[in-house]
C-alpha cells in the first residue's frame, strides 16, 4: 500500500512549482493538510480499537486517498488543492492505527515487535520501488502516469487487504486486551493518555522533531530543481529511493536493537540525524548533496518507524488503548510535520534555502534535550520487549 497511500503527494511540491507556485503557497497548502490530519489521528485511532472491521479502515481511505490526489491534476486552484489535500490527510489518518491494529491483532504483543519491523521493511521496499516507477514514468509520460501507477497499486493494496482472513485478526488482542488481563472486556478511558508521562515525553519530543523534518524533503527538492533546473519528477523519485532504501536496513537494524536492549537509543539515534541532515543540506544544494541528506532522513525515519509504534504498544499494553495511543503520538506528531512545510517555506522565501534548513535542523536538539532529560523515566518503559514466547492466533499468517 506504500504507493496507494502516498498518490502524488512526494512530487505534490515540484508539481504546484511547475504550476507557477511560490515556496510559501506551496507550504500553507501542505500544511492545511496536515493539520486536518493531525484533528483526525486520534479519533480514527479510537474507531480502530472499536471497530471489528479492521480492514476497511484501509480499504476506504486508500481509495479516497486516489480520488483526492486526482483533483490535483485537473485543477491547480489554491482552495481545490487545499480541499485534495485536506481529504487526503483525513483519509490517510485512520491507516497508520488500523495497519498497527491488524499487526497486533495477528502477531499479539509478543510477536509485535518482529512483525511490525518486517511490515515497515517492506513499506519502504514499496516506496522505493513505487518511487522509482514514479520518476520514470513521470519523466516520460508527465504527472498523469504518476497518478496511474499509484491506482494501480492502489487496487492490489485493497486486494492484499481483503486476503488476511478476518477471523485471524484478533480483536482483543488489537486494541492491547491480552486474554490474561482484563477478562471483563472493558478498555481502559482515554485519560490514560494524559496520565501516562512517558507516552507525552515521546509525542514532545517527536513533535519537535518533525517540526524540523516534515519540510526537509519537499523543500529540499524544491531547492535543488529551483537552483538547477533539473527534471523535477525524476529528481524527487531519487530522494525518495534514497531515503526508503535507507529504511529498509534502518528498520530492520532498529527491530534488532529493540529486541536486544530496548527503544531508547533507537529513538535517541534518529534524534541526532537531523541536525547534521540540516547542516548538510544547507551546503550542499545540488543534485549530489541528495545522498547524504536523504541517507541521513532514512536513518532517521526508518529508526523512527519500528521504534515509535512498538514503543507506544508496550508503553499501554493491558489498557486497551493501544490504538487510541498510536493515534494520538501521530497527532501531536503531526502538529509538528504539518506546521514544518508553512514554517519552511515562509523561511526559504524570506531568508533563502540555506538559512532554513540550519533552522529546521536545530529543533531536534529539542528532542535530544527531552529525551536526555526524561532519561530516567523513558528507560524503563523503553526496556527490551518481552520475549516471543507468546504465538499469535495467526503467527504463521503474520
């Protein structure tokens, strides 16, 4: 579902830029986006946990996710793009949980860890290969074939879905029930949120993070093409491929590491590789400088893709919130990539690419200085997951 879930949004930026766009446009219509996503992350997380049709919370998001993207090719209007996007992060909030929730519900808690590494493993496998399809066939036939592809994809996505046996999804155990511990089938409310300190040291500090991160990406790829003229589709294809190539050895090293001694030097380490991605990417804009910059966003996203969902299901494992919780670290997750793409581009149009980037960088020090910090209180929930000696109801399906 890698390519159905992002539709045009990686090439939206080089998009709209082609379009006669401004930086800072671009930015707010990114960000309107992201904040309707952000408002939605957590309530979708909750009708994840209810819901006993886990798979439709995929299913139905991803084609409104298709059907948003294509308004963007028929129409570059400021408030129609807003609406696309606005559409797209609405329907895109329930997946995150619901992927989460299925994983759980198939692999328990015991097997999350390992399935849940496998499962982003292959997530970015899909990016690196929709990404480099994208970037072909957008430089021969335009961003019209990009759209295609991503149907495309889309329509085997829901077919993949609809092949996970319902009955081998296991309800109780997808919203953090185990058959051991709260027999009586009563979740705990949601104020065990609010009173569960690691879970907000971890929504601060990757908030933060993603303040900084979120814009790297788009900007920087609006930089290189506006400074080199370079075929915009094909140039954001490679930093994609980068990056995701990048996370597929990142999560797979972060699901090691998890299981060896636990999730706090897996997060602190993708703290410390934006900072020097800033630098980076604030000297070396051109077409070379997209190694480094997106080999370090890969270290950092990948570490960050195993290490949050498997820290948040053990943080509130027994509560019966687990998806509640997913759902509600991605909000506040999302307050900082959705007001990064603004922040970024009003920057970059003021002070020039340079500047920004060394700005956006900074605010994982932040995140480091929190998570240094709330060491003695993160540690303890960070600690090494419980050994796999639980089966699943579905191990061999997972």
């Amino acid at each position: 579902m890698a390519d159905m879930q992002a539709g045009i949004g990686p090439f939206l930026g080089v998009f709209l830029l082609a379009h006669g766009w401004q930086s800072g446009w671009i930015g707010t219509v990114m960000t309107i986006g992201g904040i309707a996503g952000m408002v939605m992350t957590a309530p979708a997380g909750a009708l994840v946990d209810e819901t006993t049709h886990k798979r439709a919370f995929v299913v139905i998001p991803g084609i409104c996710v298709l059907a948003a993207s294509a308004i963007v090719l028929f129409s570059q209007e400021f408030w129609l793009v807003a609406l696309s996007q606005v559409a797209t992060a609405i329907a895109g909030a329930a997946i995150g949980p619901a992927v989460a929730g299925i994983t759980l519900g198939l692999a328990r808690q015991a097997g999350f860890n390992r399935q849940n590494g496998r499962n982003q493993a292959f997530n970015h496998a899909g990016n690196v290969v929709g990404a480099a399809l994208s970037g072909l066939l957008g430089w021969l036939y335009g961003f019209t074939a990009v759209f295609l592809l991503a149907a495309a994809f889309g329509v085997l996505s829901i077919l993949s879905v609809l092949m996970i046996p319902r009955e081998r999804i296991d309800d109780r155990a997808a919203r953090g029930l185990e058959d051991d511990i709260d027999t009586d089938g009563k979740a705990s409310g949601f104020r065990v949120l609010l009173d569960c300190k690691p879970l907000l040291v971890l929504a601060a500090a990757l908030a933060l993070f993603h303040l900084g991160n979120g814009a790297m990406l788009p900007l920087y790829g609006l930089a290189v093409v506006a400074a080199k003229q370079i075929e915009p589709a094909s140039f954001v294809a490679i930093t994609i491929v980068v990056a995701q190539t990048v996370m597929i050895g990142a999560s797979i090293v972060a699901m090691r590491m998890a299981e060896r001694s636990g999730y706090w030097m897996v997060l602190l380490i993708s703290f410390v590789a934006l900072p020097v991605r800033g630098l980076i990417a604030a000297g070396y804009i051109d077409e070379w400088g997209v190694y480094p910059v997106q080999i370090l966003d890969g270290v950092g996203a990948g570490l960050q893709s195993v290490a949050v969902p498997g820290l948040v299901a053990r943080i509130l494992s027994g509560t019966g919130r687990i998806n509640v919780g997913q759902g509600a670290v991605m909000t506040v997750q999302g307050l900082g990539a959705s007001c990064s793409p603004a922040l970024g581009g009003w920057i970059a149009q003021s002070l020039g690419y340079g500047p920004m980037f060394l700005i956006l960088g900074g605010f994982a020090f932040g995140s480091i200085a929190l998570w240094l910090a709330f060491a003695p209180l993160l540690r303890p929930a960070c600690a090494r997951p419980p050994d796999r000696t639980v089966a699943g109801p579905a191990e061999s399906m997972a």
